[in-house]
C-alpha cells in the first residue's frame, strides 16, 4: 500500500501525519501499552473532517473510520475506540475490531470482526500478504502464504496469530512478520475508506 495514495486527498497538516506514522521505527507493536506520539493523538482527535480531507468525503462514517485509523497506527486505542464504537458500519466495526486485538483483548476482536462479516477490503489485504510472505522462506510464512492463496483473509485466523504471539509462544522474527502485515492492513483499510467514502 503505497502511502502516497493515503496522502493524495489530505490536507497539509494529516499528509504529515501519515509520513511521520509511515516512518515509524519500529513498526506499530502488537500490543501497544501506549500512543506512539501524544502530541499527534492530540492533533487527530482534534481534528474536523473539513480539517483533514481537501473535500470531506460524501460518507461521513468513512471519514470518521479513517481518522478511527490514523489513531490506531499511532497506538492511540481509547480515542481510536471512542470514534470506532459510534461507527456502526462493517468498517466501523473492522477499526473496532482490530482496537481489541491490540488491546490485547480477544475474545471481544472476535465479536467485532463477525459483525465485520466478509469486508470488502479483505481481498486486497490479503494479496498484499501474500506478496510480502513469497519474500520469506521460513516454514511459518510458506504455510500463512497458503492459508492466504487458498481461502483469503482470514480475520479471526489474524487474531489467533496475534494472541500466539502477544503471549510470547512465537520467537521475535514471527512477532516482526505480524506487525508488518498488521500495518498493512491499517494502511490497506485507510485506503480503503478513502476509496469508498
């Protein structure tokens, strides 16, 4: 997901909050204990749509899910849940869904994602895995590669992975391969919103 096509219809100031989030190091951890940059939480949740989007986006729940995203990549939880739970769309309740797995709570992402059902944003997500696990060659990715070819993105699959892994039963290099694919499916969900709002 390449971040230019997140920033093309922002304004000024959220373009330069996706390339400073777009250049985290590290990348967004699983389990996040708190936001990666106050200051920049501050700034979203402040933010109007008029203030974040060159022409506000005819759905507005989808501008909202976006800024519910720009949150989550910043590990701003409470306030990235604050917008998701007033957000009753399927993607509303993929950035909720997606706020309890890094909580870590999740038996309740579960709950989110089945009344996510079968988003459309899944497909894309789901080859841009798959083009990042071929560069892999460890058992582990091979099999998720599989996993992906075969039977599509698998949110609930995700969770289990992620839940694996915050309670330390995957060695760091599987933890790595998580919380890039896990920022790529908020970068693919933001653009997402963008494309369809």
């Amino acid at each position: 997901m390449p971040i230019e096509e997140i920033k093309k219809p922002l304004q000024d100031r959220p373009r330069a909050w996706v390339d400073k989030l777009g250049n985290r190091d590290p990348l967004p951890e699983l389990a996040p204990s708190s936001d990666w940059d106050s200051y920049l939480t501050s700034e979203i949740s402040a933010a109007s749509p008029e203030e974040i989007f060159v022409e506000v986006p005819a759905d507005l729940e989808l501008a909202l899910c976006f800024q519910s995203g720009l949150l989550l990549w910043n590990d701003a939880l409470e306030p990235s849940h604050t917008l998701s739970q007033s957000l009753h769309s399927a993607t509303g309740s993929y950035w909720h869904g997606i706020m309890h797995r890094r909580e870590p709570d999740f038996g309740n992402a579960k709950y989110w994602f089945r009344k996510v059902g079968d988003h459309a944003a899944y497909r894309s997500l789901a080859e841009a895995a798959v083009l990042l696990l071929r560069d892999y060659g460890d058992g582990y990715s091979q099999t998720f590669k599989s996993e992906l070819e075969v039977g599509g993105w698998d949110a609930f699959g995700f969770v289990d992975r992620c839940e694996k892994a915050v309670r330390g039963k995957e060695p760091p290099e599987v933890v790595d391969l998580l919380e890039k694919i896990q920022e790529m499916e908020i970068k693919n969900l933001l653009l997402w919103c963008l494309q369809n709002g």
